[in-house]
C-alpha cells in the first residue's frame, strides 16, 4: 500500500518540526517534502525547475503567511490548475480573518486548520485521504 505524499509548506523551522514530531506521534507514516516558501512550492506543483521530477502530492499542507510568495497566491495557483485538483489542499491558518479568506476561496472548513493544529483531527483527515487512495487504487485496478 502505498502512503498519501505530503508537501508540507512551512517557512518556520519550530512549525515544521513540531508538525513532523506531531506526525510521529500519531503514527503517521507518510513520506513529507518540506518547502520554506511559496515560490518553491508553486515550483514543486508545478514541476518546474529542480523539482522537475518530483512526485506529484496527495495531500498540501499550506500556511498561508510565506515569505515572498504567500500562501494565498500559492491556493490561487492550485485552484486554477487542472492537474491539480484531486490534490487535499489542507490550509494552516492563523487568525480569523484568514479563515474568511479561506471560506471566500471556497475552502471547505474540514480542510483549514488554525494554529496550533489540533493533530488528532489532521491526522484523521490524513488518513482518510490514505484509505480513498486505496478504493481508488483498486478500483482503477480491475
């Protein structure tokens, strides 16, 4: 079986490793790209560049507030491309106000988290994206 791919989108180094011991600690086993600012990311997403070869992600782990490239650009890019739309795009929000952005986009509210995380209810959403990977899998398979 293979695991949901995380990009995990993060330009603080506290964030970022507090996630990934969050993740080790409800056992998610998920293989994690980590990128400290929008343009790497829309560079990733959009296999430009370095990331010329890079798996595409099941799962985008986003905070909105990058340096250079924000966030908010980085979700418009996503939305936009074709390529991209069965990609979980799960936003990691700071505020309120950022949180109406989100539902003006058309965020669902299950896939915007404010920080701090509630880890428990990502780690759901994670694994929920793992086991409709695998309907899908063997369904495409017969």
């Amino acid at each position: 079986m293979e695991l949901a791919r995380i990009l995990l989108v993060e330009d603080d180094p506290g964030d970022v490793a507090y996630t990934l011991d969050e993740f080790r600690e409800h056992r998610l086993r998920n293989p994690v790209t980590v990128l400290g600012n929008g343009l790497h990311a829309i560079d990733y997403l959009e296999r430009r560049g370095p990331h010329a070869d890079a798996p595409v992600p099941d799962i985008l782990l986003l905070d909105l507030n990058l340096p250079g490239v924000d966030g908010r650009v980085v979700l418009d890019r996503v939305l936009g491309n074709p390529r991209l739309a069965d990609l979980t795009v799960v936003v990691l929000t700071g505020s309120p106000t950022e949180e109406q952005l989100l539902r003006d986009f058309g965020v669902p509210a299950e896939f915007y988290f404010r920080k701090p995380v509630d880890f428990a209810q990502l780690a759901a959403l994670i694994r929920g994206v793992d086991q409709f990977s695998i309907v899908v899998d063997r369904t495409t398979a017969r």
